[in-house]
C-alpha cells in the first residue's frame, strides 16, 4: 500500500513543492496541505503503518529523515534541524520515537 491509496496525487505533490527549500518543512503544515488532516482516524493509522518503514510500530528519527520520501520517492531528506523539530513535537512521551497515537494526535489536533 502507498500513500497514495489514501491522498491524492496533487495533494501530495503541492504538499512537498511546499517545503522543497531546506529548513522549510512544517509538520502541521504539511500534513494539511496533503489532506492527511480531512482524514478518518483509520486512514491516519493507515498511513502512520505505511511511514513506519520497518514495521516496528513507531517512526524513529532515522526514519523521519526520509519522511517525505515516503509520499515521493523523488523528495528531499529533511535536515537533521527539521527532523529533531518534528520528533519532539510528535513525542509526546520523550521515548525519542513517535507511535501511532502520538502520530494521530498529532495530524488530528
């Protein structure tokens, strides 16, 4: 399954023409420009599923680097500013990782 089972292709690419500039991506902002924000509960843990690349049930920092790759695989890598910045505003229990109800509580507030 890829992300674009559950956002438009559009939606996706104006999302990540957005922040193609480093030091420019924003979590809340880019989650409302792809649409992920209009989504159902399950379509978000649909897709935190699709960002967790190994399949550990979180979204580790090494993982959130290649965070937009994952909606384009031509994307760029978010700077190491971009993805400490994200992390800590998804984790909210500072185990350094973000799970599935820290994603959706993030994407949905």
């Amino acid at each position: 399954m890829s992300l674009s089972s559950i956002l438009s292709a559009d939606a996706i690419d104006s999302a990540i023409k957005d922040c193609q500039a480093p030091d420019t991506f924003c979590p809340k902002k880019f989650f409302q420009a792809c649409g992920l924000t209009q989504k159902s509960p399950q379509d978000v843990k649909k897709a935190f599923a699709i960002l967790d690349n190994d399949g550990s049930g979180f979204i580790e920092e090494e993982e959130l680097k290649f965070f937009l790759q994952r909606f384009s695989p031509g994307a760029r890598v978010l700077t190491d500013k971009e993805t400490k910045g994200f992390l800590a505003a998804a984790d909210d229990d500072s185990d350094g990782r973000i799970g599935a109800e820290e994603f959706q509580a993030m994407v949905l507030s």
